[in-house]
C-alpha cells in the first residue's frame, strides 16, 4: 500500500509540474493576444468596439481564468483551484461557438481596414510573437481545453478515491468533459455545414436543396447502377445523408459552365427505404445490394467488396 501512494503521489507531482509549466506558456501566448491586440486596439479605437468583441471573444476573461489558475498551482492548490477553475469553464464553449465568426470577422477587417491591416503586421513583427500570426494564436483555448482533460484525468488516477482532493478533482474531471462534448459538438456541426454546401456548389442548379437544418452529411462514392431491364450498367455518383440518398451523373465535359458539375438524376428519401445485401451475383469479387423504395427499386454494384459492405453499413445505420 505503502508503495502504491509512493508511486502515485511520483506520478501525481509529475503531472502537476507539467500542468503549472504549460499552463504558464499558455498564458504568454495569451498574453500576447491581450496585451498586443485587444488592450491597444481599445485604447487607438482603430476598429469598433462590435467588432472587437467578435474577433476575441470572451479571450480576456479566459486570460484571466488561467492567470487565477496559474496562482493556484504554485500555491499547490491543486484540487480546489482545478475545481474553481472548472466553474467557469463554460466561457471555453462559447468562445468555441464564437470562433468561426471571429475568423470570418478578421478575415474581412483585413481586406477592408487598411489601418487594422498595418496595425496587424507590426505586431506580428514584435520579436515576441517569433513569427506566429494572430490566427495561429485565437484556436489556442480549444486546444488548451483538450489538454486540461487529460491532465485531470491522469491528476485524479493518481490520487487515493477516499481523499477529499480524490472529490475535487472528480467535479473537475466532470466539467472538462462536458464542455469538451459541447465544443466537440460545435466543431462536428461546423464541419458538417461545410460538407453540406461543398455538395450544393457540386450539383448543376439550385433544384436540389442539400444544406437543410437538421440533415447530417454521412459519405459520398461512385457505384454502378444495375438497369431493372437488362442494359448496360451506369457509373453514378452517389451522396448518402441523414435523410436523403441523391443520384447524380457528372455533367458534359464540354459544359462552358458545368464542365466540373454533377446534375442531379433522383433524390430518394430515406425514411421508407428497405436495404439488402444481395449476394452469389459477382463470386466475392465485390457485390450488389437492393435498395427498396415505395415506387421503385435501384440496384447498386461495386467490383469491391469491403466497399459494397461499407455502403451497406452506412445505408442500414442511416435508414435505422
């Protein structure tokens, strides 16, 4: 037992260190976010204040989260400074919800704001920066976040579960994590948005609207569609989402404006659609499967089998 502490408290005290030495680098890069852009930028009033608050956000409140933080661990206060530190976590998640603003927000002060855009060079000049921009510098809090949440996971496998400190850090680990997920859950939907509108530029025409509130962006592949009549097998460009599967062919090549463009052929929803793996057709080589709507049926072929089964899976979980 006696060895067990011992080993604990080496990994513990380990952990501890490196927590308080990145946290003080952090707090420098911060830093000079604060003191460079956001306190001058409010004494020169080179942009307006609504759009000051876009760009950085809550970022000095999180600056002055992490200077308290920082305070605490030198002190040693490990548990309840982790555990006040995690109360206010939630300013992590809405910087996370304000971040793609305050890059679309910067990127458009820099082409229309020549005085900002000077102002911006000069700084990054500042020997301090040692050649890091502004943008490398505003993702900063959400990274940091993902690393709090390992330090206080190892923090509390390292700590005795009957000692208070144990319970401190257990409330800590608990607000990490949620606001992990919330920020997690933003990047998810960001990145899905942008899926979404890559294929509506994509198709010829507005005719097929993809970006719809809701719909979730699962895969996209070429696949042979087997005629019900006999004929030749068409290559088709598939797109499967949450709700709709969309059929497309790509557009002529010779197109002075769709050469690049694929034109939509159907769009079939999911909700009623009954999906089988028909085999004993392509002797392993690859393979079809049925898809069953009320009005019609699409055969699907690829000379690949794992990606037939892939397309199967996705297919079976979305209609699910």
């Amino acid at each position: 037992v006696e060895e067990q502490r011992a080993r604990w408290e080496r990994k513990r005290s380990r952990t501890a260190k490196l927590l308080l030495e990145t946290e003080h680098k952090y707090l420098e890069q911060l830093d000079l976010v604060v003191t460079f852009f956001v306190t001058i930028l409010k004494a020169k009033g080179t942009l307006k204040h609504a759009v000051l608050e876009t760009i950085f956000g809550p970022l000095e409140s999180i600056y002055s989260a992490s200077h308290v933080l920082s305070l605490n661990l030198e002190r040693g206060n490990l548990g309840p400074g982790l555990e006040n530190f995690c109360q206010n976590l939630e300013i992590y998640g809405h910087y996370a919800e304000n971040l793609e603003q305050a890059n679309k927000t910067l990127r458009e002060q820099l082409r229309k704001n020549k005085s900002f855009r000077r102002f911006k060079k000069l700084q990054e000049a500042r020997p301090q920066f040692q050649g890091r921009k502004l943008e490398d510098l505003l993702p900063l809090p959400l990274q940091r976040l993902h690393q709090y949440k390992h330090f206080i996971r190892d923090l509390q496998e390292n700590t005795s579960p009957d000692s208070a400190e144990y319970q401190k850090l257990a409330k800590a680990m608990k607000s990490v994590s949620e606001v992990s997920q919330w920020v997690q859950d933003i990047i998810h939907k960001r990145e899905n948005s942008l899926q979404l509108l890559r294929v509506q530029k994509l198709l010829k025409g507005q005719k097929t609207q993809v970006f719809t509130p809701g719909r979730w962006y699962i895969r996209e592949g070429w696949l042979l569609v087997v005629p019900s009549k006999g004929g030749e097998l068409k290559r088709r460009m598939f797109f499967l989402f949450s709700d709709i599967f969309i059929e497309t062919k790509p557009c002529h090549p010779l197109h002075p404006l769709n050469s690049n463009k694929l034109a939509c052929q159907a769009v079939y929803p999911l909700h009623q659609c009954i999906v089988d793996k028909v085999f004993g057709h392509t002797q392993s080589r690859g393979g079809l499967l049925s898809l069953s709507f009320p009005h019609k049926t699409l055969l699907l072929m690829s000379s690949d089998q794992q990606d037939i089964n892939d397309w199967y899976q996705s297919l079976t979980a979305a209609v699910r």
